[in-house]
C-alpha cells in the first residue's frame, strides 16, 4: 500500500482544519480545503487504507 497517500491524506485534514478554525465554515478556501482532505480520503480508501491508517486509535490509559 502507498504510504503517501496517508501522509497526504493526514495533511489535507489538518489543512482543513485549521483553515476552519481560521475562516470558518462558509467561507470559499474552507470549501475548497474539505474538497482537497475528502478527494484525498477517496484515494487513500480505494488503495486499501482504512479509516484507522489515518486515525489509528489513541492507547488505552490501562495498557502499558
């Protein structure tokens, strides 16, 4: 599986996010950003990643 297209996946949600926190969420460049993270979400999804590659689970406080 590619790799970057995690990476690349992971960067255009932060993007997006902080272009949210910056701009909002009707404005025309947090549209774009949702557009870019969830085009890149696609690619990521139809070369095998899964959900969790790219939001793997925090630890559980119990485990060491």
């Amino acid at each position: 599986m590619a790799a970057h297209l995690i990476r690349m996946a992971r960067a255009a949600q932060h993007r997006a996010a902080r272009t949210i926190r910056r701009h909002g969420l009707r404005h025309p460049a947090t549209r774009h950003a949702l557009a870019l993270a969830a085009r890149a979400a696609a690619w990521a999804w139809e070369a095998g990643h899964h959900v969790t590659d790219l939001h793997p689970h925090p630890p559980r406080q119990d485990e060491p």
